[in-house]
C-alpha cells in the first residue's frame, strides 16, 4: 500500500549533498536576481527542476541547468522571437484554456479538484463538466464492434479511422454531444479489447466486466480514468486543438490526437515503465542501481516512471492511485531507493502500471486506460478550440543547418 511505501521512504530518507548540478534557493535566486517567493512561483510552474534536499539542510536543492538558462533567457531579453523560443517544453503558455489548472503541485478540471472528482465521479459525469453541452439521447450511442488487432492503439485508430465522419464543426450542440459520446465510448471498447461494449454501463464498469476484474477492482478503474480526463497541453492534445483550429470533425481530431499519442516518447513511455520495472538488473539491487544512476546521469529527472517537470514535490495523480495498490516487494524497494538516492517519487505512468500488475490486467491495460480517459480531454479541448475560430499557424526561425556529403 502506499502508506506503507511513504513509510519505508521516510525511514530511509537521505539525500545527496550539493554538486555541480544543485544549488541551494539562496544560490539559485540570487544567479537569477530574484527573490525566494519568485523562485518558488518558477518552481510550480515547472521552469525549474527540485533534487530534494541536502544534509543538514532544510532548503530544497535546485537543477543548475535549468537555472543557467532561464539566466540565459534573461540576458537574451523577452521580445516575441525569444518567448516564442521558449513554449516548446514546459516553457511559456502558449494559449488560454478553461479546462484544466496545474498549481502548486495539483490539479483540476473547471475549477474542480480532480483528486476530489476522483474519490466518486464516473467518467460520465467528468466528461459533462468539461464538455459543457447537453446530454445526448441514450439512443445516440450505438457503438460498432473494433478492428481484430492485438495492438492497443491500433485499435483505436483503426476504429476513429471510421469514424472521421462524426461531429462536424458546423453540427448543433446536441449532435455534437451524442456524437462525442459515440467517440468516447468506441475509444473505450477498442482500447480495453472488448468485442462488444456492456450495454448501459459506465465505462470503467465495461472496462471492469472485459477484463474480469470485481467491484473493487473497477472502481479503481474509474479513478484512473478521471485522473487521466486531461493534462493540460500535452502533444496529442495540443494536436487535436491544431486540427481543431482548421474546421476539422471531432472524429479526424480524435485521430490526430491518437496518432500523435502513439509516438514512443509519449505512449511508449508507458512501456519504456514497463520494461524498467522489470529489469532484472535494477531489481537485483535497487538502492545501488539507484546510487550509480545519481553520480553517472546526466540529468537525474530522467528515471522511467518518476518525477514529473510539474510537479517537483510528486505527482499527486499517483498518491492518489497507489493508495489502493500492493506494490511488489521489488518495486517498494526500488521506489524508496530512488527517492533516497535522487528525491523522486513515482509518477502516474508508474501508478498506471502498478495498477496493471495489481489488478492483473493485459500488458495494454495502462495505455488502454490513459487512451480512454483522455478522450474525454481531448475532446474538451477541440470543443473549446473550435470557440476561438482561430487557425494554429506558428511560425519557425530559419536556420541554416550543414549538409553532410
């Protein structure tokens, strides 16, 4: 349980004292000439990575690189070119959204803590508050059988490859809305594998009855996917809000997102946790692993399934998950080994797969739930996207690059 987690971690809690690569708030806010509390608002923001805290202290300890180059950002100066230069990795906003907030290390959707929705909400009902439309006709939800294929996410896309043709930009609200439906619930039975959807059911209910799992079991089901509805910008949903922008139906941005999301940075990371939670030779010796990866690594953050750039203090979508979780021994171990060693806790991907292995689910269950629940997101965003009547149209600096022979 997690509770028992946190407790060998605190047990053990020791951190690495400063180097090269750490700095202390005082260090850090004076290199930038700022004050501590502007620091802190850098820090929530996600501009400036926390290692933990050194011996004997009570500060936390600061990512150097991330401070030299927001110092170097402020030598260059703030003219459009240079912000510009800076959105495309958890740098600036890059445009105003309703739905979703990430503040000091939580989060919410419309308002609405979603650690909170995810004590009792449905999907459903997340799905109603970020969507903003009516209800739909229970008939409206018809959803046709998906394409035979062992892959999670080819499912998906083959299925919404189909499906291009609902919701049209130009449809009133309540088509709209039984159309979104219709998209959310085919997601659903694709990713899960289901050769016909439950009828009436919730969908971590149809979920739960295709993979055989009890009431428990569903109902933690349910809160991994509202923890999943939205992430703010991630790149599959900054993709459906581009295809958004041209006119496009809800079902060509829904397959824009799903491709974008089959990418092996960003679906593949769940596999990328899968296979490191299985590594022999990570679990042989967890705390000497994770000793050798701290004084070798170029950049400690970059642990498959731990820390998150938004959140320095751990990712409060798996706290919220892995209180309902038996980890195996190894991976407990693992987990304070790594929090001893480098100051990161686990992050969702890792919860996901935790929950995977808890509730023995198909190897595809973690990606299958995230695709599922963030359906409803990316749906949000293309709904909010098309309010704007605005064409995403960046622009790109030209740069020369050499040619090679």
């Amino acid at each position: 349980m997690m509770s028992r987690l946190i407790s060998s971690i605190d047990m053990t809690k020791r951190h690495p004292p400063a180097s090269r690569e750490l700095m202390t708030a005082d260090e850090a806010a004076s290199a930038l000439g700022i004050s501590r509390r502007t620091l802190y608002s850098y820090v929530s923001r996600g501009l400036i990575g926390v290692r933990g805290k050194s011996i004997g202290s009570r500060g936390s300890l600061y990512d150097t690189a991330d401070v030299d180059l927001l110092r170097e950002r402020k030598k260059r100066g703030r003219s459009h070119a240079a912000i510009a230069a800076s959105t495309l990795r958890f740098g600036e906003p890059v445009l105003e959204s309703g739905l979703t907030n990430i503040e000091q290390g939580r989060f919410g959707y419309r308002g609405h803590d979603a650690m909170m929705l995810s004590e009792a909400k449905a999907l459903e009902e997340v799905a109603d508050l970020l969507w903003s439309m009516p209800p739909p006709d229970a008939a409206d939800v018809d959803v046709p059988a998906p394409a035979t294929t062992p892959d999670c996410l080819d499912r998906c896309i083959n299925v919404i490859s189909g499906a291009v043709h609902l919701g049209k930009s130009d449809a009133n609200p309540r088509a709209t809305r039984a159309d979104a439906t219709k998209l959310m619930y085919m997601v659903a039975q694709a990713a899960g594998g289901a050769s016909r959807w439950p009828a009436a059911h919730h969908v971590h209910e149809g979920l739960a009855r295709t993979w055989g799992v009890d009431a428990a079991g569903a109902d933690l089901l349910r809160r991994c996917l509202i923890l999943a509805a939205d992430h703010e910008l991630s790149a599959a949903t900054y993709a459906a809000r581009i295809a958004a922008s041209t006119g496009a139906s809800l079902g060509a941005c829904l397959l824009a997102a799903l491709c974008t999301f089959s990418g092996p940075f960003h679906a593949g990371a769940i596999n990328t946790v899968r296979a490191f939670l299985s590594d022999r030779e990570v679990l042989r010796s967890p705390t000497q692993w994770a000793d050798r990866f701290r004084k070798g690594a170029e950049s400690p953050r970059m642990i498959a399934g731990f820390g998150h750039r938004l959140y320095p203090d751990g990712d409060p979508r798996a706290a919220a998950l892995l209180r309902f979780v038996a980890l195996d021994p190894e991976w407990q171990v693992l987990a304070a080994s790594v929090r001893t060693a480098i100051g990161l806790l686990p992050s969702f991907d890792f919860a996901l797969v935790a929950v995977e292995r808890h509730l023995r689910l198909p190897p595809f269950a973690a990606t299958a739930l995230i695709i599922t629940g963030r359906s409803v997101g990316w749906i949000a965003h293309v709904l909010e996207q098309r309010s704007e009547k605005k064409l995403i149209r960046p622009r790109a600096v030209y740069r020369e690059r050499p040619t090679t022979a």
